[in-house]
C-alpha cells in the first residue's frame, strides 16, 4: 500500500465526516490512479498547520483534496482532464472573515459610499456631488463615516447636512453602524422633535432646548428608517451579488454572514446552487420571528456552500459612538455607562431553545459589562440545559468582537467553552480614540489576543465589513503588527498582544472552521478536506510587515473552482 493509495482510499470514501473512519484499503498495486480535475503547484504552498510552506503540490478531485506532499509526488493524479495550475504566487487555506455582512457590503457598493472621508467639509463635499447624479425624489443615503480623525473633532450634525439641502432627507450612517446623522428634513419628515423619546435601546442626541443635534445613536436610527427606500427583491440579489464579487476579489473564500435577514437565506443558496455566489457562507440569522423555521429547515449539511445555523444578538452598542457598556464610566462622558440592548429574560428564553435545538448563539459585545453580562448568562443558561437535553454537547458559541475585557473574565471563555470572535482591523482603528474614551489601565484587557490565546482559546477573527473594509491582508496585518496602516501605534496599544503569525494565519482559516464546527473538512489543506484555497502574490508568513499590506490577491479556490486567476 502506497501513501497515495491510502489517500485514495480516504477520498472515495468522502462522506468528509471524519478522516479517522478511513479504514486502510486493501492491497492492490493495480488499481488505477485516481485522477485529479485539478493539480497545483505554486511558489510556495502552506498547509497552514506549521510555520513553514511545508506543501510542493496539492490533487484535487471533485472539490476534495486527494493528494497533498511535501515533493510534487501528488503529479501522478494528473490526468487527461486534469487542470493544472502553476499559480504564481503562495497559496494559503482559505481565507475566511469569520464576522462580516456580505449584505452590507454589497449595498456599500450601491449608495453613498463614505469610506474614507477626512473631514465634516469632505462629507458635505461627497454628499453633494452624490446627489447631483441622483434623482431630485430620491433621498440620500450613505454609509461609511467616521469621525474620530477629523479636523472638527466632533460629530457631524443636521447644520452640517442643511448647508448641502434642506429640501430632501439626508442620512448618514457612521461606519460601525451605530450611530446615523440625519438633516433637519429627515428628522421632519419622521416627526423627530425636542419632545420625541429616545426608543429603548437608542439615542437621540440634543443640543440647546433638547433639539435633536440630528445624531441618532443605535436603535433611535429605527426613527428614520422609513425614508429609506425599500430593498427590493431585486436590489437584495444584486447587493449579494456585489458583496460575492467584491469579497472573493480580496481573496477570502468564505464568511460567516452576520445579522441576516432569515428571508435572504433562500436568496444566498439560489445564488450559490447558480454559480453566482462565489464564498462558503456560514449565516448567523438576526433574531426575528422566522428565524427558528429557518434555522430547522437547514439542516448542518456541511458539504453545502450555504449552511445556517447561528443566530446573532446585540448585548451592548459600540465604543465609537460610548453606546459599549461599561462596568465604570466613560473617561470622556462621566456619567455615561453605555447602552445595554437586551432584556434578559428575553435572552434567557432565546438561550434555552437555542441549546435544545442545537443552535449557535452569536451575540456581539463590545464593553468590558457587555462581555461580563454576556458570559454570565451563558452560564446561567448552561447551567440550566445540562449536556444531556442539548441537540450539540458543545455548542460552541461566540461573543462577538470582545473588544473590552476586565482581567477577571478573560479566563471565562475557556471555562465555559466560549469563542471570542474578533476583529484586528478594529483594534487598529479604535485604539487611536480608545484611550480616551476609557483610558490606558482598562485597556489592559482591550483586544486581549495573545491574553485570550494564552488562555488557551482559539479566535476566530474578522473584519466586520462594511465596518471596515474586509481585506484579509488588513486583518493578517493588524493582527501580527498591532500598528495602524501607516506603522503608527501609540500609549495603550499594547504592542504584546500582536499574535504569530502563524496564530494569525489559523484566526483566519482553521479556528473560523472550528467556530463553524467544520475544522474536520475547512481551515487547512489536508488530504479529505474541502478544496478551498487563497492565492498571494507573496509570502506573507515571511515578508516584511509593512509589505503585507501590499501583496496581491492572485486567485481563490473554491470547492475545487477556481476564480480570479
Ligand atoms: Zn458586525
């Protein structure tokens, strides 16, 4: 019996579910070779398992890795049908952004996209000329602002957005999605005035005689909503359609989808069973009341581009906006603790069912409270469904970002089983305002990576795009050099929590599968295992750090298809 053989074995058998059930095969010197629709070489290739680029080539059959070695030996797989690939370049595990919103970022792509914008004057700038090109009936809507590097040093303001217009309803998401500010038309046309309260949850902030500055903080952003033009069926499957392109071009092969419509699941696995959709999607519904049909009709399938199985709640707003709940004050808001979003006996029915049916629970903290709150009632919550009468023994679920931790919980993930999933990309934004905002000494457990890995947890890390950009090399970059993207870190940046590089690599391929309970057929390049790939023009396991910024997307492999080479 040769190795190849064995391998052979295991990938006829592939039912993927465990490599171990491969039994070994019978002798048999003349059984012809298994021929491979895909062959791949590369400058380098790592299996993502060691530091080093341990893999000379790789045989794909059927979208599985057949053939894996350390010495081109996989060549024997080649065969008369047999695509091969010489990519020039490195060629990863499948990069995937384990928190986005592929919705979002498709829709970035069609409004006002403000990524970028400098100042309150660039904003009223890029307003204007966006609304130049658009119909005079159709109000503005734009995404992507924000303010902690502007000159005016303040948020913007219904007066900012009136100099552009007064006759048609402005609104200006902030890029985290928190906080919207809307001009004095869109606060009329939704009857905002001095007198209108603040929707639990939400924020309506006021200048002199309580008027509203025309900043609407979390669920207060829900009064404006109705100006926002529908989303048609049509407009939805474009967005993802858009948000597919945009993605795999940055070279992810997958993402766990975040805050979904449980209606937009059916839209994904069309798109997805027409070749349209180019990402392994893992959905993490929004809780509404369609959500637990859906999650029952989508059944754990993991040979399914699309699987649904999660859903995301909100325990706490963001830092930006000082919605993140906070054990003490904010430094700069004294009085201000944040805002708290859940009920918790409404959370505490959600959890029950959620370990019975063997659903995930993703629920995003941000706040060194939010995170306390949010550990603690999962442990209530275990503590209350015993192993026995739960669908999952390990259900695995998250907290997402777990941006500010006290020291005293950060060993709590690893007591109870729980999966910080984070996003580098954000540390090196925030940590410019973050001191500010709560000061050095908290910030001691603040994007706590190598903490929550000594700990010994995984993470899975993300992007939390159109929150940020969702470029992977932002994300792999952040995470080993903890500096801004101009090699800027600062007091309370703590520059011990960058991770490995290795370590990083796996927050970005294996330890999402693990958060995805697919870590046997994802995450890295190994015989049995889903064909996913991500293409680099260089090494950046080896490189210098600034140059990972620059290297390029070449390819990705999807289930064996290959895109973008
Ligand atoms: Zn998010």
């Amino acid at each position: 019996m040769t190795y190849q053989t064995l391998h052979l074995t295991c990938a006829l058998n592939l039912s993927f579910l465990v490599l171990a059930a491969c039994s070994p095969p019978p002798t048999d010197p003349s059984a012809p070779v298994l021929k491979a629709d895909l062959y791949i070489t590369a400058k380098g290739i790592y299996s993502g398992t060691r530091e080093k680029a341990d893999l000379k080539d790789i045989a794909v059959e059927n979208g599985s890795i057949i053939c894996t070695s350390g010495a081109k030996s996989c060549a024997k797989h080649i065969g008369e049908n047999t695509k091969t690939v010489d990519f020039d370049g490195y060629v990863y595990p499948g990069f995937t952004d384990s928190h986005a919103h592929l919705l979002g970022i498709g829709q970035r792509e069609m409004t006002l996209n403000l990524e970028g914008t400098s100042s309150i004057t660039d904003l009223k700038g890029r307003v204007q000329s966006y609304m130049d090109q658009l119909p005079q009936d159709q109000p503005i809507i734009g995404r992507g602002w924000i303010e902690t590097h502007w000159p005016e040093n303040r948020f913007p303001t219904r007066e900012d957005l009136d100099a552009v217009s007064t006759d048609r309803a402005i609104i200006l998401s902030r890029s985290d999605g928190h906080a919207s500010v809307a001009n004095s038309k869109a606060l009329e046309l939704s009857g905002i005035t001095a007198q209108t309260e603040a929707p639990f949850g939400g924020d309506i902030l006021r200048g002199r005689n309580d008027a509203p500055t025309g900043m609407l903080i979390d669920t207060a952003q829900g009064l404006v909503a109705a100006l926002i033009p529908a989303q048609t069926a049509d407009r939805n499957r474009e967005a993802y359609i858009k948000g597919g392109e945009v993605y795999s071009g940055y070279g992810w092969t997958g993402l766990h989808n975040m805050s979904v419509a449980p209606g937009d699941v059916a839209v994904m696995q069309t798109l997805s069973q027409d070749g349209d959709m180019p990402l392994r999607i893992f959905n993490s519904l929004n809780y509404e009341a369609s959500a637990p049909d859906v999650l029952s009709a989508n059944t754990s399938n993991i040979n399914a581009r699309v699987t649904t199985r999660s859903i995301k709640l909100y325990i706490d707003g963001a830092l930006g906006s000082r919605g993140a709940a906070l054990l003490e004050p904010y430094d700069d808001d004294p009085g201000n603790r944040g805002l708290i979003l859940l009920k918790k006996d409404e959370a505490m029915e959600i959890f029950k069912s959620s370990l019975r049916n063997g659903t995930q629970v993703n629920t995003h903290a941000i706040g060194d409270r939010g995170n306390r709150i949010v550990l603690d009632w999962y442990e209530e919550a275990f503590a209350a469904v015993p192993e026995s009468e739960r669908a999952v023994k390990d259900p695995r679920w998250r907290v997402e970002h777990a941006q500010i931790l006290n020291l005293d919980d950060l060993d709590r993930f690893k007591s109870l089983g729980v999966i910080p999933s984070m996003q580098p990309s954000h540390a090196i934004g925030d940590l410019h305002f973050a001191p500010a905002r709560i000061g050095v000494e908290r910030l001691k457990g603040g994007y706590a990576w190598q903490s929550l890995l000594d700990s010994g947890v995984v993470i899975a890390a993300g992007s939390d795009a159109p929150v940020e950009r969702g470029d992977p090399r932002i994300e792999f970059y952040a995470a080993v050099a903890r500096k801004d993207q101009s090699g800027f870190s600062g007091d309370g940046w703590y520059p011990e929590q960058a991770v490995s590089r290795l370590n990083a690599l796996k927050m970005l391929t294996l330890w999402p599968a693990y958060a995805s309970f697919r870590e046997d057929v994802l995450g890295t390049i190994e015989v049995g295992k889903i064909a996913d790939f991500t293409v680099f023009s260089d090494d950046i396991m080896t490189i210098d750090e600034a140059d990972i910024l620059t290297v390029k997307p070449v390819a990705t492999v999807v289930g064996g298809k290959v895109t973008g080479e």
